[in-house]
C-alpha cells in the first residue's frame, strides 16, 4: 500500500476523499485499476457528531464512517492516498494533469471529482457556532433525535418555505421569516394548514443550545434550528476544465448525465458538488455510479457495443 503517489500516472485520479469519493475509488480499485486519491481532509459534515439515515450505519459517527471508509480503501495495493489538495487539473495527453500544492504534478487518463460544497449560512448571531450540532439543514439527517420538540426554521429565502412545510412531521414548527422573504396568501394558508407559526419579528442571536432570541426581547427555546444554506464548490477544478454547471435551490453544481460523466469527456463528477442536494447515503450511491462509469470508459471495446 502507497500512502503517497510513487508514479506520476494512473488510470484514475479521484479528487476528494469524502464518502462520494471513496466510494468511486472503491469500484475502481476493485476493477484492479491503480487509483490515487487526493484529499485535503475537509469533509462538508466535519461539524456534525453522527450520521443518520444511511442503512447500517444509522446513528454511527460521521468521522468513523469516514475513517472506516479510507482504511478499507487503502489496503488495496493499487489504490495510492495524498493528503494534499489539487489546485489545478487540465487536459493532458490520454488524460488529465493535476497540479499540486509543491508545484508537483500526476496524470491520470479519467478524472474523479468529488470535492465537495461549502455552506453560507445567513449573518445571525450565534448560528455558526451551533452549525451541525442544533443547527442543520437536512430533517432526514437530524430531524427524528429531536424527539417530537419545538424546531424552528431560520428563512433565508422561498427555499425555506420548504423546509417549514416538511418539518411538522418532526415536530411543532416556527416559522422566522428574518426579513428574508414574505410568503404570499397561498403559501400562508399552507403553512397553516401544516400547524406551522409564522414569526416575522426579525431575529437578534442563538442563545444556549438552539433558542432564538427576538430583537423585542422574546426567547423562544427550540430543540433545533433548520436553515437553508447557500452552497458553492469548494475546487476550482470543474470550472478549470469547463465542465458545465447548472443552478439549483441551493447554489450551482456540475451538471452530469445519469452515469456521473461530466459535460466533459473523462471527467466524472459525484456527491454533493454534481447534485443539487444530497446526503451520506446518496453520495456513496453518486460515487459508485462514477468509479462504474469511469473504469467502462477505460475499456475501449465497450465503446463500439454501447
């Protein structure tokens, strides 16, 4: 097993070593192709403690997902690991060149692009500081262990709207409207409907575990708070090679075909950064998707069949 890169050419490079990547450069380890993952340690869930929703591992530790997920990947003696990140990937030869921090480089003839989003949450007090322990985005991941109690949704745009009319499934909602948008007669009447208070009294900070705190003074305690981020990706790889994008709820992301393949031929994109929302469970299914496609592609009798 190689911990860092001893050549400068594989068959494939995947780029991120989160859950979407790992599990392309599983399919492609185990296709027996050589493989190198190149990954910065920067998981979008670092902040969360515990994954839910993902069969078998329900309630396991984000982190120990994570780990377990590199540890079975690395004893393959194909598969080589740096602990670095890409700064730059373009056409080369039969492949693609990727530029590392050192000003080093290595090829690879198909490309995996698993880097991930990042999250811009509104500018409210507090609210950083909670992001993935009483503050989340996803009711599927975080929505049952609190246990039936009062959940608000901090509006930061229609999108929200969305969230609040879910929510009730998980508990008693509030709606804080923050002065992000004012829902029309229709959406009000829905939101009613749905048992959810409408708050429009704009939100001074977050206080203790996930209690709102009014700009009148009012608190109102809360077993956790929903926000819909805005996201964008973290590489500047996709767009360094033209991969084409799209604009979804929560910000753009690179626009694939149903088998990961990017706008771009040879490069394949998976997880949260080629999808317009996602969780653990549908990264892994995104990068086993890729690593299938990208080994097929390395077989060029498949081409004249397909």
């Amino acid at each position: 097993m190689h911990t860092q890169p001893n050549d400068s050419a594989f068959d494939a490079i995947v780029v991120g070593g989160s859950y979407a990547g790992l599990s392309a450069a599983m399919q492609l380890a185990r296709a027996r192709r050589r493989v190198l993952v190149i990954d910065g340690g920067r998981r979008r869930n670092r902040y969360a403690d515990r994954s839910h929703g993902f069969l078998t591992q329900d309630g396991t530790e984000a982190a120990a997902i994570a780990a377990q997920g590199r540890a079975q990947l690395r004893a393959y003696p194909n598969v080589a690991w740096a602990n670095d990140t890409a700064v730059a990937a373009h056409p080369a030869g039969d492949g693609f060149d990727v530029m590392l921090p050192d000003g080093g480089s290595v090829h690879g003839r198909r490309l995996v692009l698993a880097t991930g989003v990042a999250d811009t949450l509104p500018s409210v007090e507090g609210l950083e500081a909670r992001w993935g322990t009483s503050v989340f985005h996803c009711p599927y991941c975080h929505g049952y262990e609190l246990d039936e109690g009062a959940i608000g949704v901090l509006a930061a745009g229609e999108l929200s709207l969305h969230q609040a009319l879910m929510l009730p499934d998980w508990g008693e909602v509030t709606l804080l409207l923050n002065g992000a948008f004012e829902p029309q007669q229709e959406q009000l009447a829905a939101l009613a409907r749905r048992g959810v208070t409408v708050e429009r009294t704009p939100v001074a900070r977050i206080e203790g575990r996930a209690d709102v705190v009014l700009r009148d003074g009012r608190r109102l305690p809360l077993a956790g708070l929903f926000v819909a981020t805005r996201t964008h990706i973290v590489s500047p790889l996709a767009q360094q090679l033209g991969c084409a994008l799209e604009d979804g709820p929560m910000g753009q992301y690179v626009a694939t075909d149903a088998q990961k393949a990017s706008s771009v031929p040879g490069v394949f994109c998976c997880g949260d950064m080629a999808r317009p929302a996602g969780n653990v469970a549908l990264a892994v299914a995104d990068g086993a998707l890729a690593g299938i496609a990208a080994h097929r592609s390395l077989i060029p009798e498949l081409a004249v069949v397909a």
